[in-house]
C-alpha cells in the first residue's frame, strides 16, 4: 500500500509540473553500459508527457529519474531517450568500502 501511494505522489507530482527534480533524483548520475558492469540492476523505468507539451522530453526524463530514485537507483541508462515516452534501466552502484 506505501508503495502505491509513493508512485500515485511521484506520478502526480510530475504531472502537476513542479519544475524541479527532488533531491534524490537530481543525485542519479547517467550511466553507459561500461560504468554500470559492477552495479546491481533494479529494474526498467519510465516516463512519459503530453504530445501537446513543449518539453515533451524533459518532463518524461523528470518522470522516470522520480521512479528510479523511488527503487533507490545511483544510476539510469537510456534506452528510449527522447519524445513523449522514455524508457531507461536503474542501476544501484554503491561505492566501494
């Protein structure tokens, strides 16, 4: 149930265009497939906007850098980078000790 609520706040708060990344998601670094050997993969997240947006990309960007920061993701690799609907993996890469 928290987990659905956590998603139902992400999404909305997205969709209700606040322009800025929270904390969490502005720390996600992007990855290439050389960075992210000795990371965990968490899982494919994603994002989209409205054909009728100006800045279809960056807000679908915003939605799916929310949902990784959500699964506790260090990293995102773009499989879909652009338009309305983007598509990405999150990686979890925590520093060595």
């Amino acid at each position: 149930m928290k987990r659905s609520l956590l998603v139902i706040t992400i999404v909305c708060a997205t969709a209700c265009g606040g322009n800025k990344l929270s904390a969490k998601a502005d720390r996600i670094r992007e990855g290439s497939d050389l960075e992210l050997t000795d990371c965990a993969f968490l899982q494919k997240v994603n994002g989209s906007a409205s054909d009728t947006d100006s800045q279809a990309a960056t807000h679908a960007k915003k939605a799916a850098r929310e949902r990784a920061a959500a699964l506790g993701a260090t990293h995102i690799k773009w499989i879909v980078p652009c338009c309305t609907y983007v598509e990405a993996e999150a990686y979890r890469c925590d520093a060595p000790e």
